[in-house]
C-alpha cells in the first residue's frame, strides 16, 4: 500500500491541510494541539470508519462541516475518498482508478475500503492514536483477551475449526463405510 496525499479541512483544530507522502515515511512532528493527532484520527476514520465521538465533535470551531480526501494505491488501483460531514449527514465518495462514472457512494463506499482493510484490525495496528495502543497492555488480563478476540475475529476463527470438525467427522465416517 502507498499512501499519496491527505486533504484535511475544518476537521478538529486543522482549517486546511494537505499532506504529501513520501514513498518510505512520513513524519508527523510538532506541539502539543497543533494537528497531529487529529490528521490520524482523520485517517483513522477514512480506514475504519469510526470516530471516538460523535461528529459535531470533529468540526472545527466555528464551522458547518468538515472534508476528508485521501489518496492511496492499493493492488495496483489508486483509491481516492472523498469525505464530507455536518451535524446531520456524512457523505462519502470512492473513486477507484479515476473512473468517475463508476464511483462508490456512503455504505457502498465503506464496505469496499472495509473489504480492502479489516476496520478492526486497522484500528489497533496500522493507525495508532495517542494511548490506543498502550490501552491494551494497561486492560486486566481477561479485558486483554477479550479485546484481542474482538481485533483479531476469534469468534469466527472458533466456527471455521468447528466446521472443520464437523466435514472431518462426517469424512471419517464415509471413509470407514467404504471399508465395510
């Protein structure tokens, strides 16, 4: 995956910013409230989908709405979501491969970029914001699991092996039949 650029307007503290990234890395530097975590929170939300509050938190003082654009080339395609957000409605748009006329709108939208990258486990590696991380290694050894059955889909891990058991059983039994 490369990531091209980010376009930031009216998101949290920033009035508008565009990002170019560099091939390798890219390095997020300054004082204390000057955007650095709302630019990954502003990723954060391109790539899962989920704000830790609720979106009238996320636009800028002072202002109606916010915009989100973000480019980025993933299996040879270029992806390109546009993001825009007041009070009462989200709106989102991915083009793939800059053809416009087969454009991908709001849920349509998400469930592509959620195809491409599992919301979760993207929450918790690939995008970390301050204490996210380290949140996990403070939690109770229980809350720990919990939380990593939860990233990590556990639970659906648990019904694949259960159907495996399940088409196992029912080989051996055939198998044995055959023999008879």
């Amino acid at each position: 995956m490369k990531l091209n650029y980010i376009i930031i307007k009216n998101f949290k503290n920033i009035s508008d910013i565009r990002i170019a990234f560099d091939s390798r890395i890219t390095l997020l530097e300054g004082n204390t409230g000057q955007g650095k975590s709302a630019i990954l929170e502003s990723l954060g939300y391109v790539y899962t989908g989920n704000l830790q509050n609720k979106i009238s938190d996320y636009i800028r003082r002072g202002q109606k709405k916010f915009y989100i654009e973000h480019s980025f080339d993933y299996d040879n395609k270029n992806y390109v979501i546009k993001i825009t957000a007041d009070k009462r409605s989200t709106s989102k748009e991915l083009v793939i491969d800059g053809d416009n006329n087969n454009a991908l709108f709001n849920s349509d939208a998400s469930n592509e970029i959620a195809k491409l990258f599992n919301p979760v486990l993207t929450e918790y590696s690939a995008i970390s914001y301050q204490n996210k991380t380290t949140e996990i290694l403070s939690e109770t050894p229980s809350k720990r699991l919990e939380k990593l059955k939860h990233i990590l889909n556990l639970s659906r891990l648990n019904d694949i092996a259960d159907n495996i058991k399940i088409d196992y059983d029912e080989l051996t039994s055939e198998v044995k039949e055959s023999k008879l």
